[in-house]
C-alpha cells in the first residue's frame, strides 16, 4: 500500500500551550469552557502567566492534522508562518523533529510575535482554547513554495486561514497550485463561528474548488443554516467526499453520492484537544490511497480516539500498528 507523492497542509501555526484547570478557575478567569475564543496579546500573556502546569507543542488545526500523517508515513508538508523569536524556533525544530517539512523559515522581521494558543484541560477532559493570532494568521500567498507542490498528491486547508485577506490569497494559491499538479484540494470547516464568518466564500469553493470537506456536525448546519441531513445533500451535489463528525454518534461520509456510516466507540476523554484534527488525519491517509469511504473513516475514528486518551493534540501510538491490529491495511 502507497500514499500519495505528497501531502499538503496550510493553516495557521499556533504553538499550544496545554494546561489543567478546574470548572471555578475558567470562571475566575473568564473562559468560556469547551470552546475557542480569540484573545489579544495582553490577555494572552496573562493567561500563559496564570497556567499551573504546562505542555508546549507546535499546533493548529491542519498543522496537528499533518503530524499525525507524517507519523503514518506520509510524505507531509506543512507551509505556516512563524516569527523568528523562542517560540517560532521551538515550532519549526518541532515540526522537522516529527518528521514533516516545514519550508518556511522563521521571519525576523515579521510584524507579530509567534501565534499561541492557550489551552485549558478540564478534569472531564474538554478543552477551553484561547487563541493569539500573531504571525501565523499573517500568512499571505508570497508564504506558498511552489516546491511544495511538485507531483501534487493532496492539499488540506484550513478554514481559520479566512479570517485575514492575507489568508484568502494563501489559500487561493496554494489551491490553485495543487490543481495545476493534478492533486486534490479538501478543506476542514475549523469551528461554527468559521463557517458563519464565510458562509459565503465557504458555500463557492465548495461548489467550485474543492474535492474533499471535512466538518463536524455544528459547522454543517451552521453552514447551510438547515438541517444536518439537506445541509450535507447540497454539499455532496457539488462537492466528491464530503465527511461530518458527530461526537460520539456514527460518522456519516457521502462520497460521490453515496452514504456511508462508520460507528464511534464512545470514550471518556483525558484530553480531546486534537481529536477533530487527527480524525482528518487518519480519513487522509485512507482517502490518498483510494480505501473505500467507510476504511478511510474506521481509520479517522481509530486516530481520533487515540488522541483523545492522552494529554496533547498529536498520536503518541504507531496509527499503522493501530491499523494493522484491526485489518484496515
């Protein structure tokens, strides 16, 4: 079995800072629990100050999502911005240590410090994530190596990237570029608020440029502002592989038409920072080397629980071994 030439990630770099906290410090602290709330550089610093106990990894959302490619073995890039100070260095010397390409140097002169999100880890094991967008979200598309792209294979986008028209042009080029090599593009929908903010922009590149969607069940509707099973029928009307997570419940994944279900063993959580992310990862690996739908997503459902049982966004297991032990490669 083969993966792909190449696959291609582009988001926003985040380093998250992972801490444990209880119901009544979230409320002294002011944080709302179980989402992600943007935060400006003050109250980013105070929050990293307040942490107890802290886990620094490199992070984001497609950024998460290529690690746990490159630890199934796939040849995976990863093209973000970082500024050149402790954090930015910490971030690409990560990334290469677990063996994905992070092209972009670290920029001295960039605007705004590294990006960081602190997350907050919850004895029932929800994570409250308050996000600075420094550097990261500065991304535009002089950011996007063409090299990256040599021999195409699959582009994962990240639908943050929106937030900025720096982003807007990375994404287009970088979708443009995988187009022209002949690979496929896809795009994670990020969170409600997201797919809200862009509705619009969302709802035409669906109809126009991508081949692949992955959303949970929230950013479905909140997209289509309908009803999760015609929200997820008009996406498939223009759209090849379009794929909902739904918590604990089966993930549904309509592929050229077709529906299919993979069931989810449910879990109690140590930490479900990631889960959604590595959820990509695995449905990935499986859709690069043509697996049916319902592989693909046993192999999504299979990565996600295993994040979701440890403390940090990325696998700490061998996926393959994972894979093998339940016949799915």
């Amino acid at each position: 079995m083969t993966t792909p030439a190449r696959i291609v990630g582009i988001g926003n770099a985040i380093v998250d800072v992972i801490s444990h906290a209880d119901d009544s410090f979230l409320d002294n602290m002011g944080i709302e629990k179980g989402i992600m709330q943007l935060v400006e550089r003050e109250r980013a610093e105070l929050l990293y100050a307040a942490m107890s106990d802290r886990i620094q990894t490199p992070g984001g959302s497609v950024a998460n999502t290529i690690a746990g490619l490159g630890k199934l073995g796939a040849d995976a890039v990863f093209i973000g911005k970082v500024k050149d100070d402790a954090l930015g260095r910490a971030y690409a010397d990560g990334m290469q240590a677990d063996g994905i390409a992070f092209p972009n140097a670290p920029v001295a002169d960039a605007a705004l410090p590294t990006s960081r999100s602190m997350i907050f880890v919850s004895p029932d094991g929800e994570r409250s994530m308050n996000t600075y967008l420094g550097a990261g979200a500065d991304l535009s598309q002089s950011d996007v190596p063409v090299q990256a792209f040599d021999g195409g294979g699959l582009l994962f986008l990240e639908g943050y990237l929106f937030d900025k028209d720096e982003g807007k042009t990375a994404f287009a080029r970088a979708a443009d570029l995988m187009r022209h090599a002949g690979g496929r593009s896809g795009l994670t929908l990020s969170d409600p608020f997201c797919a809200e903010r862009h509705r619009a922009d969302f709802q035409r590149l669906i109809e126009e440029r991508l081949d692949f969607v992955i959303g949970n069940e929230a950013e479905w509707t909140t997209l289509y502002e309908t009803d999760l099973d015609t929200a997820l029928a008009r996406a498939a009307k223009k759209c090849a592989t379009v794929v909902c997570t739904r918590s604990g419940d089966p993930v549904v994944i309509v592929q050229h038409g077709v529906r299919s279900q993979v069931p989810v063993n449910r879990i109690k959580p140590v930490d479900a920072t990631g889960a959604g992310d590595q959820f990509a990862a695995g449905f990935i690996y499986g859709m690069a080397q043509d697996l049916p739908p319902a592989i693909a997503g046993q192999m999504g459902v299979l990565a996600a629980a295993e994040v979701i049982g440890h403390v940090g966004p990325r696998p700490k297991a061998d996926m393959r071994a994972v894979f093998a032990a339940h016949d799915l490669i």
